[in-house]
C-alpha cells in the first residue's frame, strides 16, 4: 500500500480510471473496514483517505481532541488490500488563501443535524467536492450510519456533476445495537451500558410502525425508550421521508428513523429505516 501525504504524490499514485474511494476522519473501526470491503469488491483499485476537517466541527465541537492513531489505522488498511492511502495535513488540503466553501441549501441540509450544527454540512461539502476533484472515483462509499449525510453528499455531486457514483453501506453495530463510532471511544463504561438507547428508541418506532401504528404512536414509543435514560439528552427523534428528510405525518415506503442527543462527554447519532 502507497501512503501519500501531498497532492501532487497522489495525483502520480493515481490510476487513471476504476478507483473505489472511502474517505475517513480515521480512527479507522469495522464501519470503515465495511466500506473498504465493498470497495475492493467493486473496483481494481481502492484508495481511502484520512483527514479531521477542520471546517466540519463547530465551536466548542471536539476538533482538538478527535481521535487520532495513523499507524493503527494504516495496518488496518493494508491488511484489508488498500492500494492508496491519502493522508494529507490541513495545510496541503487547505493551502494558505484557501476561501471556498461548497454549500447545499434547502431543507435537505438545514434540517436535523444542520441546524444542531450550523455550518457542518458546509464543511462536509467543500471537503468531499475537493477530494473527488483530486481523487476523481468511479465510486465513492459512505456509511448510512450518517444517513443525512450520506444524502448531502449524493445531492452535491448530482448538483456539481461529479462523474462519481456515491453508495451508501449499511451501518455496522455492536451485538446490543449501538452504531460503531470513532466517537464512542468516549463512553465510560457506565454511559457505553446505556449507549444503545438510540437503536432501542428507534428498534420501537419500527416496532411500531410494522404492528399498524401510526407516525404519532411510533413517535410516542420511541420517546418512551429515550425517557427511560434521562442522562441522555435528545437534540430530536423524528420520522422523515428518505429522500427529502422531511418528517412525517404519514407513512411512505422506507420512511427513516432519525435520533441524535448527548450523553456526558459525547454526543452521539444514528437512523433505522422504520417502514418497509
């Protein structure tokens, strides 16, 4: 596996065609590995990238203290048949004068964690749009863990007409539902005992749904569980269409669970499709 760190060592490491790219913030877990799974499966050559954006963490957000390990990660990556790693500095993907930012309006990016975090998907935007300007996939992979994301970044390169195909990979749990994080390193081992209340809240609003319930009763149930852990703290739970993200009154097919909230020390997301 070839590790380059400048744009210009990666753009020579490149193939000209059939690249299958993931990019990561790192601190690499079986999620990730998941997503370079199905790329080597996908395509002749693979390159994955790792870089904490910078413009994606708001004040106050954990930018600083973001875990970190590349050695760690670069062993999982070659293990797993890698062919590229780009893992460059914030100053080579953000050269001095840098002053472009990439953003996707409407509701599709205001809504949910764009307005519990006001200005993240701008960064998630300009970090993507410039990664598939120096990578230029075929295909890139993104995990449905952040679904919302998954869809700003799909609407991006529709929008900009980026020749890429972007696919979303199912999200990899723990045996009691909790959504893998690099984040849940955080957990003490007291909060990690209670972490899975989101998939239990959402687990009872496709519950829910599936007996014949309506939106309101599986809102009502979710909401039930997540009140049974009152150190967590919702940011919302909410049914929404799959395409447009907005919530529901009634069902649509594949109508989308979406909870997000703190615990002490980290806050934490995950969705669920809820209706068949």
């Amino acid at each position: 596996m070839d590790v380059v760190r400048t744009v210009a060592d990666l753009r020579a490491a490149l193939p000209q065609k059939g690249v299958g790219f993931v990019p990561t913030m790192g601190y690499l877990h079986r999620g990730h590995l998941a997503l370079v799974a199905r790329a080597r499966q996908e395509n002749p050559f693979v390159a994955v990238s790792i870089f904490v954006n910078p413009l994606q963490f708001g004040p106050g957000e954990d930018y600083h203290r973001y875990p970190r390990d590349l050695d760690r990660d670069r062993a999982l990556l070659e293990e797993a048949g890698v062919d590229l790693l780009f893992a460059p500095s914030v100053e080579e993907m953000y050269p001095a004068g840098f002053s472009t930012r990439v953003s996707v309006e409407g509701p599709l990016a205001a809504l949910w964690e764009g307005a519990v975090r006001p200005g993240h998907f701008q960064g998630v935007a300009t970090v993507v749009a410039r990664l598939f300007l120096l990578v230029a996939p075929t295909r890139a992979y993104f995990g449905e863990k952040d679904y919302q994301q998954l869809l700003v970044i799909r609407k991006m390169a529709r929008d900009l007409g980026f020749p890429v195909e972007v696919l979303g990979v199912p999200t990899v749990r723990e045996a009691d539902g909790l959504a893998l994080s690099s984040r849940n390193v955080y957990l003490s081992p007291e909060t990690r005992a209670k972490a899975n209340v989101l998939y239990r809240a959402l687990s009872a609003m496709r519950e829910a749904a599936l007996g014949g319930g309506s939106v309101a009763e599986a809102l009502r149930a979710g909401e039930g569980v997540l009140w049974e852990v009152p150190e967590f703290q919702k940011d919302y739970l909410a049914l929404v269409h799959p395409e447009t993200l907005l919530p529901l009154s009634d069902w649509v097919p594949g109508a989308r669970g979406l909870v997000a909230g703190r615990f002490p020390g980290v806050r934490l997301i995950d969705n669920l499709e809820v209706h068949p």
